[in-house]
C-alpha cells in the first residue's frame, strides 16, 4: 500500500512508518515538526505541512492518490490540554477535519485515526471495553471523541471508512534503539523514570498517591509502540472486510500502579530510582485498563510484549543510545 502518515515525525506515528515501511508499504509522512523529530523518519517523502494551513495542504495533496491515511498529528497532553483547551480542540478536531476534507477531495477513503483511552474519562467497569460509556473529563479527551464522532457521520454519509484505534498508555521504543519516545518536555512516566535512573537524580514526581488504587497511585495499562503499529495495518485489513465506521480498544489488559512501574523499572537498570511525592495532576482518572477481545478477535490483532518489564527494556535500550548520542 500507499500509505500518508500525518504525524509521522512523532512517537507512535515514527514507530508507524518503521513498521509499515518493514512490512514493504510505502510511507508519505506529513509533519509540521512542532513535536516531532526529523531523525526519526528515513527513506520517504516528507511533507512539511501543519494542519491548520488548510491551503498548503489541498495544494500539497491535490491529485495524489494513497491506498489509505493513517493520522496522528495532534497534541496529546492531558494538563497541558486543561490549560489551553482552545488549542486542543483547533489542532485535534479542525486539523483532522481539514484532512479528512482534503481526503474526500481527492477521493481518499480509508482513515485509521489515533484515538484515545481519555474518550472515557472514569471507569464504571473494571476493564474498559468499546461499549463503555464516553465521558472524557478532559479537553484532550473530548477533542478525540468529537473527532470519533464527525467521523462516524462522514462515514454514513460518504463512501469513507474509518478505523478509530484507542490506545491505552503507549509506550516502549523499536527493537533497533534508533527511535524512541522523546518529548521535550517530557511528561510521560516511563521515559521520565527512565530519565531519572540515567541521571541519578531525584528529578522523577510520583503525581498523587491518594487515589482509590491499592497503593494509592494512578494504574495504567501500558502496550507497546510496535504493538500499536501492527494493529492500525490490520485496520486497513478490516476495512476491505467492513466498510464504514469502527473502533478498537488497544492495551494489554493488565493494570500497573505508578509505584509498580518504578518497581518494574528498577529490576530494568539494576538500581533504585529516587522519586519525589508530588500534587495530582489536572485531568487525570485513577484507573485505565483495556479490554482489547474485540481487537484480538475482530482485527487479530496479537501483541507481542505482554509483559510490563518486557516493554520498559525496549525502552530502556534506546533512553541509554539517546542519552549517550547527547555526549
Ligand atoms: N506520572 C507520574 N510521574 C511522571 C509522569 C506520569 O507520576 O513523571 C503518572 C501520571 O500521573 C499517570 C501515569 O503516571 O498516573 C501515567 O502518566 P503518563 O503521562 O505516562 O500517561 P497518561 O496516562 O497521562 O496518558
């Protein structure tokens, strides 16, 4: 296939276009570079575009054909989404409303579109499957889910298909070293204790431990990056099968305190890793575990790294190469 990755300069999109590109698809990335990095796309073309320029990007993609677009250019932080809301819902909706649009203009009709496990907002049931209510108690959440939902009308009403994939926390790196997560600043807890451990510094914040969770710290579910790239190709699978709309709930399954994975990440490094207590942060829900049987049985989608300890050592080996490459 053909493939358009907006977004692809960043994280999850990175580890999309080395996946796709090692599956033997051809990959157009199109980033703006805000968040993204240069060195972690290689051997395709590179659209250099935000979003939000509507006009640049239906001069940019007049004409040009792609078997399907798989997106994920938008902001993606919880606090930073609480403090500047407007942001959020210009960048995540109107942005991918201005994709889409210039998708249907050039009769582009298969999206897969990276969503979130913040459409949720809290859990009512211990695993969250694709049917449980959608309350998101977050700016950034709610720009996913309107966007969910202008696509799932798009799709009534136009010959376009939609996949919506809603990651749990992401996170790990390629089994090459070469890419990984690298935010600046970085929020993220995995690459934070990571952080700490090579730095030997007591730099890393334990955000809240007064939640109702068994040690008193936020549980997450963490499935890693190559994971999520493998289930979004199977997306493009499902919609030759399924035309219209759908969505995905991806995660392991499993829930891990925050002091878990310090605990996990110790075990990694061979040390023990300072922290700090610090507030809550904004935004934040005490509990998000998925149920991912509809992915397994509908997408056969078969993560590889099921274990915690598993995806933080894939981590870890490219923190260390990072680390050392800033030397
Ligand atoms: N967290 C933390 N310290 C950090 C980063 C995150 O204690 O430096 C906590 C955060 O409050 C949340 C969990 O770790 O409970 C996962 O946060 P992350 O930002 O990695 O992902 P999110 O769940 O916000 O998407």
């Amino acid at each position: 296939m053909k493939l358009l990755i907006p977004g692809g300069a960043g994280y999850i999109g990175s580890h999309m276009v080395r996946y796709a590109q090692e599956h033997g698809h051809e990959v157009v990335v199109l980033d703006d570079f805000s968040t993204g990095h240069d060195w972690a796309v290689r051997d395709c073309e590179i659209l250099n575009v935000n979003l939000l320029d509507h006009y640049k990007l239906s001069q940019l993609l007049k004409g040009r054909q792609f078997d399907g677009v798989i997106h994920f250019a938008a902001k993606s932080l919880v606090g930073e989404s609480v403090k500047k809301p407007a942001m959020y819902y210009r960048n995540n909706v109107i942005g991918t409303l201005n994709l889409v649009n210039e998708m249907l203009n050039n009769d582009i009709n298969t999206l897969v579109f990276s969503s979130t496990a913040a459409i949720f907002g809290h859990p009512v049931t211990d695993k969250i499957a694709e049917d449980h209510p959608k309350n998101p108690i977050n700016p950034y959440g709610q720009s996913k889910l309107m966007v969910e939902n202008m696509l799932q009308d798009i799709c009534l009403a136009n010959d376009f298909n939609a996949t919506c994939l809603r990651y749990f926390n992401a996170a790990g790196a390629h089994e090459s070293g070469e890419i990984g997560e690298a935010h600046d600043p970085e929020t993220h807890l995995i690459p934070n204790i990571l952080k700490a451990a090579l730095s030997n510094e007591s730099n890393l914040k334990v955000f809240g431990v007064d939640y109702s969770t068994p040690d008193g710290t936020c549980v997450r579910d963490y499935v890693h990056v190559s994971d999520l790239a493998q289930a979004h190709l199977l997306g493009f699978e499902y919609m030759q099968k399924y035309r219209g709309f759908s969505a995905f709930n991806l995660g392991n399954g499993d829930g891990f305190s925050v002091f878990d994975v310090i605990k996990a990440a110790e075990k990694v490094v061979g040390k023990s890793i300072k922290y700090e207590i610090s507030p809550k942060r904004d935004g934040d829900p005490s509990v998000l575990v998925a149920d991912s049987l509809r992915a397994v049985s509908m997408l056969g989608w078969v993560p590889s790294f099921k274990n915690l300890a598993s995806i933080i050592k894939s981590a870890s080996n490219w923190h260390k190469n990072f680390e050392d490459a800033k030397v």
